[in-house]
C-alpha cells in the first residue's frame, strides 16, 4: 500500500511504506482505530512521536511516467532524511541539482497531475513526456522553515525522459523544493517555537533580556532535535530578524556529523559547538543555553538542563531550567498572580489566580475604589498599574494600584460618535509600555505610552488595509496582533513593532501578515502563548467559535476550548497552566483544566490578565 498524497491509501505497483517499530503502535491503538471513514480527521488531540517512520520504495523496474510521478509525490512525504528515495526517481543530474529544503509548497489537497502522464499512443515509442502537477495553494515553508498562508493555484512542470540504454522512466526536469497535501503535511511536520532576545528591551532592575518566540516548521521524524538547534544557530527567520538579537557569535555552528541530539537519562542534554572556550563569555553562554533550552523543551518538555560543549570537549557552560528562567524574561514562564475584570458596579476587581472560590475584591487606588465607571480596563504586567477605559470609551486614564494611587486627567481621549468607534481594550507589553487604538472613523489610530505615563505617541501603520476594531501587544514588545475591519469584514494580523532607531521616525509596526486567513470575523482575543492567539470568530457561512490560532496563520493540532453561548470577550495567559475566562451571557465564566466552564460573576465584565 502506498500513502496516498491528501492522506488516504490506496495500492499501486512500485510504491509502498515501511514500518518501524508499528506492532507495539498497532497494539496500542487497536482500540480506539476506526474501521472507516475519513482518516484525515482522527487526530483531535496533539499527536504524540509514536516511534513510527514512514519510508518510500524506490522506483520499480520497467514503471511507467505516471508509476515513477506518483512514487516520487509519494517519498516526498516519507521519513527519509536527506530525501534519498525520492533521488532515485530522478535522473542522475537533475538528482545533483535538485534543493527540496529550499521550500515546501502546502496544497489543500495533494497535488494532481495533469495529465495522465502516458506515454507514446504512436507508433514511434516516446523517449519524453511533460506533466503539470496542479493543486490550490494553502502555505508555504521557506528555506528558513518559516510558514506562510499563501492562496492561488499551484501549477508546475516536471519532464521524464526515458533512458535510451535501459528504457527506465525518470524526472530529468523539476522545480526545486517539496509540494505535499495538508493532511500529509501535518504528519510530516511539527511546529516548534525557536528563542532569541529583543533587541532592545529589558525587564526590571536586573535588566533581563526578554524571549521571543520564532515559530518554525521542522520535520518531526528526521531528527527533530538536531534540527531545531541548527535552525537556532542558523538566525532568526526573515520576518522576526530586524527586531531580534542572537546571544551566538556569527559562525556558530554543531561541531561537523553531530546528529541525534537528545537528552541523556538525566534529562540532560550536551550540545557540540565549534567554539573555543576563549571565543565565549560566561554571560553570553548562559543566555546562549538559554535559547537552546527553551526552544528544546517545545520538543522534549521534561529536558532539565544543557550543557554547551567546545571544541575538544571542553564544557563552555551548562544551565539547568531554573537558571534560564531567570535569566531571561519570557511571558509563558510568568504565571499572573490575580485575575482582574469590572464588577456589576463597574469597579476593577480582582480574584487570585489559583483561587477554587468566586469571590473578587476591589483593587486599590481609584479604579478599584473611586466612582469613576470603567468600560475596559488593562493591567501591567507586574500588577503594579493599570488603565481604565471609561466615558463610553472616550477617556484612557492610568494609575497605580495602590490606595494612594491618584486617577488625573484622561491620556488619550476620543471623539468617535459612538462607543465602539472609539478607544480599545487597551494593552501593556513587558517592557512596561501601554498601547490603545482610537476606532474613530474620522481620524483612527494607533498609540503608545512609554511606560504607562508618557504623552501618547502616534505609531505609524503602514499599509494599513482597513480600519483598526482592536489591538493587543505581545508581551515581548516586538509583536502586536490587530483586527482589522474593512467593508463590514474583519481579519486578524500580526504586525512587527518597530522603535525609533535613532531617525526621528518613531515607532511604526510594519510587515503585517494574516493569522487567521479563513476567517471574516473575528470579536475578541487574547495572547495564549509565546507564538498563540485564542480568538473568537467566524469563518464565511460558519458560526461564532472559539479556536486557537498560530501567529505565523498555521493551523493547530488539538482541541478547541469547550463551546461557550454568547462569548462577548476572552482573557488567556501566556502561561497556559492559567484558566481561560471569558464575559459571556452569563457574565464571567472561566474554564479550569479538564473542567467545565464555571460561573464566577453574573453581573462581570471586561475579564483580563495582566498585559
């Protein structure tokens, strides 16, 4: 049996799979296998490495020009490391020159091929034919492992030439890198967040460099470890690049034929650089393994410690989990101490994180205990100040949270006509910053304030497509996600932010890039991870729902949060340990792990985390 391009089987003369360590896989899972139906959705919860590997057979004698496309599609999506199979059904110079890493083409369903691909039908035999494969562009992955959603058709040409000595069929013509249907895609590949550091903000007294998540695609059988350390030292993706640092001096690379990197029984892993203790700091090595063992633990979660090894096996540094966290600031280690939203009376509360009761107590200072009604409040992330949002939108005001706190005069202040065209949710990134976006339809923007106290400044948007309905800054400070509105559609965007570099030009978010391509609508959202958004919203023709999305627009594995009626709002955390809350119809709701969604406060509004 061969494995069918868009993720069923079927059985073909020259093709098939083998299986490596499938009985105990079989064994384990005989239970719950279904009978029929559509395998391509079984997976409902994140896939676990089973230990399965799927590799191609290589062409079979005397196959046909149709045998060796469908052979060759086929390994193409195998386990095969360096795609060797696959070589083999090309000809020994088109094998040579052919680069599948240089890009992967995603197709909604499998590539087809037009047309058949016969040969001859003369009566002279043809030594040559040209297919097209043919599909409807869903992605692609650069040489960088990068996604992107990407639509439009997807023609290609590959040209087979017989070979006049032997009469074998083979590819002598084909564009570079790999085409492959979703489902064989989401098999063949892992998303792994890879780490470097803001380039220009730190976090409190200490000065701590703040992670930023870099989401990647690497293929999850081909060892993945090694992978993703070669993907780190290799620099950020082009995207993220202008607004990251790499802790790695230029050339950094594994010592020559390391592979099979993975924890030793301790949990511990050693990684071999091409480094000489001399070439190292101590505090650049430790934020060097910090980047390393955060972006490992995406693929082994209970990796404690690693260690950095030069060359000749001299140890350049080690570092346990403990000491990364402290040594760099990243949002999803930042578990917030309360939850906070605005009481029946328009007061900001707040409630402990972990609390199993559903009593709320007003924050101090005068957003908590004053008389000024709220409509959106935002608290920073050390829970020290937060903003307020009143007047019907019209007023931002910031203060601390302490009885001695003062309110002052508004901030920022809007003069849109009605309430949803005017001032946001507002958001506070680590670096202590406050970001709003005014929905006036005369005039809209988006604007910072320096630390919460600033005079608001003008972010510049270029190439803006709409209008501005909501904004929430990353917690790292170098991403914020927008939802943008234009002719009554709504869609969701992730743009880079952008300081002032010393031009006078000031801060702009630029490159804006969907996250949500299938999407028309989108009325609430929440950062829930270092690279993830909970959003709500609605695809063309479908329903209001409750899904997580990836920065990057790729499509998570794994469960929705549970159904919710009326979801007018949603609070995540960067920790995803910390329950979701939402305002619903039946005010504030929140959902504990492996619960069910419980009610904490009927006449609750505006529910937030930190940030």
């Amino acid at each position: 049996m061969g494995a069918d391009r868009d993720g069923g089987a079927r059985p073909g003369p020259g093709r098939g799979v083998a299986y490596a360590a499938l009985g105990a896989v079989l064994l384990a899972g005989c239970a719950s296998m279904p009978d029929n139906g559509d395998l391509r959705n079984v997976e409902s919860t994140p896939r676990q490495d089973t230990g399965v590997r799927v590799f191609a057979m290589p062409p079979a004698e005397g196959a046909g020009p149709a045998e060796i496309m469908q052979g060759f599609l086929e390994a193409l999506t195998s386990d095969d490391p360096a795609y060797d199979t696959a070589r083999k059904y090309l000809t020994s110079d088109a094998a040579r020159t052919w680069r599948p890493e240089r890009s992967t083409t995603v197709l909604a369903n499998g590539p087809s091929i037009e047309p058949d691909c016969r040969a001859g039908g003369g009566t002279e035999p043809t030594s040559s034919v040209t297919c097209v494969l043919a599909g409807s562009m869903v992605a692609t992955v650069d040489a960088q492992q990068a996604y992107e959603p990407v639509g439009g058709s997807y023609r290609k040409k590959v040209h087979l030439t017989r070979d006049p000595k032997n009469g074998q069929w083979r590819i002598d013509a084909l564009p570079d890198g790999a085409v492959m249907g979703k489902s064989d895609f989401q098999r063949n590949y892992t998303p792994v967040d890879k780490y470097y550091f803001a380039s220009d903000t730190t976090v409190g007294a200490a000065a701590e460099p703040v992670a930023v998540a870099d989401p990647v695609f690497v293929r999850s059988k081909v060892d993945p470890m090694t992978q993703m350390v070669r993907s780190l030292l290799n620099g950020p993706t082009r995207w993220l690049g202008p607004v990251v640092r790499s802790s790695f001096p230029t050339g950094t690379a594994l010592q020559k034929d390391v592979s099979g990197l993975a924890p030793d029984d301790q949990n511990k892993l050693t990684v071999p650089l091409n480094l000489k203790v001399s070439q190292v700091a101590a505090t650049k090595c430790t934020e060097m393994a910090t980047q390393v063992l955060f972006t490992l633990r995406n693929l082994a979660p209970t990796l404690d410690s690693v260690e950095l090894q030069g060359v000749g096996g001299h140890r350049l540094c080690d570092l346990s989990e403990e000491r990364a966290e402290s040594t760099a600031w990243r949002g999803s280690a930042k578990s917030p101490e309360n939850l906070y939203y605005l009481d029946g009376k328009h007061r900001l509360v707040r409630m402990p994180t972990g609390s199993t009761t559903t009593s709320a107590v007003p924050v101090p200072g005068p957003l908590g205990e004053g008389g000024r009604a709220l409509d959106a409040v935002a608290v920073s992330r050390d829970e020290h100040s937060a903003a307020g949002v009143g007047d019907q939108g019209r007023s931002l005001y910031v203060t601390s949270l302490t009885s001695s706190g003062s309110l002052g005069g508004a901030l920022v202040t809007s003069q849109g006509p009605t309430p949803d065209d005017r001032l946001t949710t507002p958001s506070w990134d680590a670096r202590g910053d406050l970001w709003v976006a005014d929905r006036d339809p005369h005039r809209p923007r988006l604007y910072v304030l320096e630390q919460g106290t600033a005079k608001p400044a003008e972010v510049a948007v270029p190439d803006l497509p709409g209008r501005i309905k909501d904004a929430r800054v990353a917690a790292d400070g170098v991403r914020i996600a927008l939802v943008v509105e234009k002719d009554g559609k709504q869609s969701l965007l992730i743009g880079r932010i952008q300081h002032d570099d010393g031009t006078g030009q000031g801060t702009s978010v630029v490159e804006l890039r969907s996250a949500a391509p299938d999407l028309e609508q989108v009325s609430a959202l929440s950062w829930a991870g270092d690279s993830r958004l909970l959003v709500v919203g609605r695809e063309q023709g479908g329903v209001l729902q409750m899904r997580y999305v990836q920065v990057d627009g790729s499509t998570l594995d794994g469960p929705a949060p549970g159904a919710l009626t009326g979801v007018k709002l949603i609070a995540a955390s960067e920790d995803t340990r910390v329950p979701l809350v939402a305002y619903s119809e039946d005010g504030i709701v929140r959902l504990p792990s492996g619960a069910q969604w419980q009610k904490v406060d009927k006449d609750g509004t505006a529910p937030v985390y930190p940030g």
